[in-house]
C-alpha cells in the first residue's frame, strides 16, 4: 500500500447501510494500519467500536478485514512514523493538531 497514498474504507452502520469514506494508510514490517484524525467529529470511528469487520478498497480489490485499535504508545509510535514518512508530516504535530486514532488491519477469524 506504500503506493497508494489513500484508500476506502466500508464500516457497518447502525442503520443497515453501508458507510463508505477514504481515508490514510500506513505500513509497518508488511503490516497494515489505518488512521482516523479528528476521530470524535466522524462517525465511522464509532461505529468500527461496534463491529470492527469492515471492508478495504485499494488499488481497485476489496479485502474483508477486521480492525484492532491500537492504544499501546510503543505500538502507536512507529506506525506514526510511517505516517510521517509517507504523506511528509511534521516530525512534531503542532499544538493544535486534531487528535488521531489508530487501527491495526488484520484478518477476520473464520
């Protein structure tokens, strides 16, 4: 996905309908990771809380995944710095940066 610089992302809604939006990714040693900014003013945060299998447009291939938030500051840190590294982020956020919340991809159990 280094190549891709965004991707889509279909969450289950409370309302029965899919939500579609595209959204930042970032890999780490070949894992997947994705990113909400500002996640308390977006609603797909939330409901990924509620059922964290989604589905994943990139490069033209949907992927059935599972998202596991990321809440461990030495797990955060290096995904951040791919984040960085990929779309040329400040090394510092500044001081009025949104909050950012972080999900690992992962494969859905069978």
């Amino acid at each position: 996905t280094d190549t891709e610089k965004t991707i889509a992302i279909q969450v289950h809604t409370p309302y029965l309908l899919p939500h579609a939006v595209t959204i930042w990714c970032s890999e780490v040693n070949g894992q997947l990771y994705v990113a909400a900014s500002a996640p308390e003013k977006k609603r797909w945060p939330g409901w990924t809380d509620d059922n964290p299998d989604v589905k994943l447009g990139i490069a033209g291939h949907v992927y059935a995944v599972r998202l596991v938030p990321l809440t461990d500051a030495a797990e955060i840190a290096p995904v951040q710095q791919a984040y960085q590294a990929k779309y040329q982020l400040p090394d510092a956020p500044p001081e009025n940066a949104p909050s950012v919340r972080y999900w690992h991809v992962t494969q859905r159990p069978s």
